[in-house]
C-alpha cells in the first residue's frame, strides 16, 4: 500500500465542505462532483501470529454528467491503485438503457451495489467470482416488475482480465415500494479467456488492504469460463435478508474440467425504524430520514470452494458481524469481526478478523 500525500486524507473533507456548489445545474445540464474516501483498520490473529494494519482502501473522485434527451456520462477515478473505475457513457428512454466504456458487469448484487451502501465491509466470498468493471457495451430494459440486462466485454482499462465474454442478467421485483421489496435474479455469463489462462482468490472477507489467504494460482489451459447466478433480495422495513451463489465452470484443455462455487446469506436491522432502499436492481442509499443518523447491525454466513480436482485452491466458511454507523449522509463508520473456518493444500486457514472504517463521501 503507497503512502498517500499528506494533503489527500483531507480532500474529501475539503471538497464535501462545498456542499452544493459542486453541482452546476442548468435545465438541460447537470454537472456534479462526488467522491468516496475509505480508511481501513485490520488486526488479525493466525498461526499464533497477531498483526495489525492501517491504510487507504479507496479514494475516488468522481464526474457525473447528465446531458439532455436521456444521455448521461460518468469519470471516476482511485488515486491509491491509480486506476479508472467508471468510464462510460448512456443513453436511457421510456425504460431502455444503451451504455458503452467501463462499468459494473450485470452480475452478482453484491458487486452491483456501491460500497457506500453494502452491509459490510467486504464483499461476500462469491466475489471471487464476480466480472466487476469491463470494457463494453451493454443493452437493459426495464418494467415496473422486470429488468432485462445483456453485456459484451473485453478487459479493462488497465490491460487486465482479457478475454472476450457475454453475461445477461434478469431480475424480477414483484414488489418494490419504500420499505417493502421483493428482489429474485439470475445471471449467465460465457468467457473465453486470452492466454487461456484463468486465476481466482480471495482474502476471506478482509479488508482490501489485508492479503490474499484462498488462490488457485494460475489455471493453464483455461478454453472457456462459464458463470452461474441466482440472488435474492427482502426488503421489510428495518429488516433487510440477502443471500447470493455463484458458479464458475472451466473447460480446459490438457486438463481436467473443474467446477468452483460459493455463496453467502446475510441479514441486516436498522435500530432505529430506517430501511434499506431499492432502486435499479441493487441496493441504494438508506433512508434514514433527514438527520441521517442511524444505527445498522449485520450478520452474514459465506461459504467459498476453490478445490476441485487438480484446483487447490482452498475452501472456507466465514461467519461474520457487522454494524454501521452513520453520522450523517456523508459520514459513515463501520466494524466488523470475521471468524474464518478453513484450508488451503491441507494447511489451516483460520484467522479471526476485527477490522473497521472510516468512510466520508459526497
């Protein structure tokens, strides 16, 4: 992890302090500048060898731009891995949406759902499956009950995880009002991997600035990944009940095929009568009234298989408690304790995580 300057903590402090002058606004125009800054703390105990850290997770700055007859434009970027997140534009009209650059694949909730709004730190151990940001070109459609999303993708715009793919996603929300909804999904997705080459790992729910605990190494011979999804969503006032599995199949050549799986049930209950909200097929900002303070506590179980076959990439179950406190609509602190239960090439892996953040965005 790079040392930030000492001038960049601040910044999203400085910038939020400007409040509403960031947006310009004209009735045909909107411009606006967000940001999200997260400081992570970890301390964690395995092998009879105790370790903290503290760093950076993120620190984005954002440019959103809303022009008119539906098109709309978004630039982010993440200062720490000095990279571009978002990088798209789209066209949106009586319930079809065309969008090309980089985005969030229509695949697994979780990854759908900004990090401002998840119930824990970390995304569940099925992340390690997830197609997160690609270059490509993707068509929606959606009703008040049903959402239709189809994608194209080749790499990103850091030159990483090339290879050619289709993913396509449908939900449907028999209900979705404030408060009260029903979400249910399901995804496909096909890939052929450049170099036929393809690796999956995960850091068991730590934070980003902690290391890597599951990994398969790298998977030669990779010809075709096959990604499965389904995902459900309840919404009941201060009760929010999440659970997600996700499947990747690889066909090899000069090796044996191999299946990988994981999955992941959460609950959440906001102590004071506030609810998650809903909008687009992912979760969005709570309403937690125009105080903005509110109180969340989360509990999670999540299960992750790397093995099968000559793959050794290990296999674990975590439970995990979460609580997130918001201060106001900007600020927004979090803890949370994973217990992990599991191996990799017979050797345990069994840490116990306490980590916390410090998010500030606007």
């Amino acid at each position: 992890m790079r040392s930030a300057p000492w001038l960049l903590p601040a910044l999203p402090v400085l910038l939020m302090s400007c409040g509403d002058s960031l947006a310009a606004q004209s009735p045909d125009w909107q411009l606006a500048i967000g940001g999200n800054f997260h400081y992570d703390w970890l301390r964690t105990d395995e092998n009879d060898t105790l370790y903290q850290i503290g760093g950076v997770r993120r620190s984005r700055l954002s440019l959103a731009l809303k022009a008119p007859a539906g098109f709309d434009a978004k630039l982010e970027y993440d200062v720490f891995p000095n990279t571009w997140t978002d990088a798209f534009a789209r066209w949106r009209g009586q319930g079809h949406s065309v969008r090309i650059g980089q985005f969030k694949q229509p695949m697994y909730l979780e990854e759908l759902t900004s990090d401002r709004y998840t119930m824990f730190m970390e995304q569940g151990m099925p992340g390690s499956f997830a197609l997160a940001r690609r270059l490509g070109a993707e068509y929606s459609y959606a009703t008040p009950q049903w959402r239709f999303g189809a994608s194209s993708y080749d790499g990103n715009l850091r030159g990483q995880l090339q290879g050619t793919g289709v993913v396509t996603r449908v939900v449907y929300t028999p209900w979705a009002d404030p408060g009260q909804v029903l979400h249910l999904g399901l995804s496909l997705g096909r890939e052929r991997p450049d170099g036929d080459n393809a690796r999956f790992s995960s850091r068991v729910e730590a934070s980003g600035i902690g290391r890597t605990r599951l990994d398969t190494g790298t998977l030669d011979g990779v010809e075709r990944i096959r990604r499965n999804g389904v995902e459900a969503l309840w919404i009941h006032g201060p009760w929010t009940l999440q659970g997600e599995y996700l499947r990747s199949d690889l066909s090899r050549d000069g090796a044996a095929d191999s299946a990988l799986d994981g999955w992941y049930v959460e609950a959440g209950w906001f102590a004071n009568g506030d609810h998650t909200s809903y909008k687009d097929g992912a979760i969005d900002a709570p309403d937690i009234g125009e105080d903005g303070r509110a109180l969340e506590l989360a509990v999670r179980v999540s299960e992750l298989d790397l093995d099968d076959g000559t793959v050794r990439g290990g296999d674990s179950r975590n439970f995990s408690l979460g609580a997130n406190w918001y201060l106001s609509k900007h600020v927004r602190l979090t803890a949370n304790y994973v217990h992990v239960d599991g191996e990799r090439r017979d050797v345990p892996v069994a840490p116990d995580i306490l980590e916390a953040r410090v998010m500030l965005t606007f």
